[in-house]
C-alpha cells in the first residue's frame, strides 16, 4: 500500500498500517487495524492521537490538513464557521489541550456543529484515561469510515 493511503486512513500514522500488513489478516481489515493500536504503547498511541489536527483549527485555515481531514471536517460545515462559531471552537481547543494535552477528536461525520461543540464541552469533564479511551475509539470510528470509502 502506498504512503498516501496509509495517511489516509491514520492522520501521518503509517505504523499503524505498516504492522497490520506483516501480520496475519483475521479478515477483518479495521479489527486488524484497531488490534495494532490496542497493542501499541501508550507514547505511540498519544503520538496517533496528536498527529490528528484541532477541528477548525489553524490548519483548516492555512489548508495543511489531510484531504481525508479537509473533506471529513468539511462535512460537518467545519469549513464555513462564523466568526462566533470559529472563537468558540478555538476557545474550546485550546481548553481541551489544555486540560489533555493533545487535540479533541470525534468522527465528525457521524454528528454537526452543534454536536461536536456539545461534545467538546462535555468531554473537558473527563479525566485524561477516559478521554484517550474516548479518542481512540473516535479514531476507530474514522477508520471505519476512511475504510469503507476506499472499497
């Protein structure tokens, strides 16, 4: 499988792919997947979870996201903020990594606007454990998606 692929489907997390393949297949491409990330250390599963961008971040501003992210973002109406919309993303970014230390993350193809600000706002009253648990289940659920799209 080439480069762009492997970003494709975990934001410039190759590894992940990469030990899937010299594995066995169960069959089942995202349970092999996911099974690799489970298996990871918790420093590579933090470094999955940050090389993932902030929802309506700068990088949407400057167009240095993945195309998968600049679509999927897109599909929530993430590219067409007002401005009030855009400072109270920003200000809950910066409090959630703050708190966390690493960017929210929710499938936003499963949920809008005010879902994913609802989210956000609810999730900074997690504990740092549920919210890595919370993220990485997130980045299965974009997965799944990223990988049905490429069928």
């Amino acid at each position: 499988m080439s480069a762009p692929n492997h970003q494709a489907l975990f934001e410039h997390s190759p590894w992940v792919e990469q030990r899937a393949d010299a594995r066995a297949s169960s069959g089942d491409r995202h349970a092999d997947l996911m099974a690799v990330v489970a298996e990871a250390t918790d420093e590579e599963r933090l470094a999955l979870i940050r090389a993932h961008p902030e929802l309506a971040g700068k990088t949407a501003i400057d167009r240095t996201l993945t195309d998968a992210s600049a679509a999927e973002q897109a599909s929530a109406g993430l590219d067409r903020l007002t401005p009030e919309e855009f400072a109270r993303f920003n200000d809950l970014n910066a409090a959630y990594r703050t708190r966390f230390r690493f960017p929210f993350i929710i499938c936003v193809r499963l949920t809008d606007k005010a879902g994913i600000l609802a989210a956000m706002e609810r999730r900074l009253a997690n504990d740092r454990d549920t919210e890595i648990a919370t993220a990485i289940a997130e980045i299965g659920k974009i997965t799944a998606l990223r990988l049905k799209d490429m069928q």
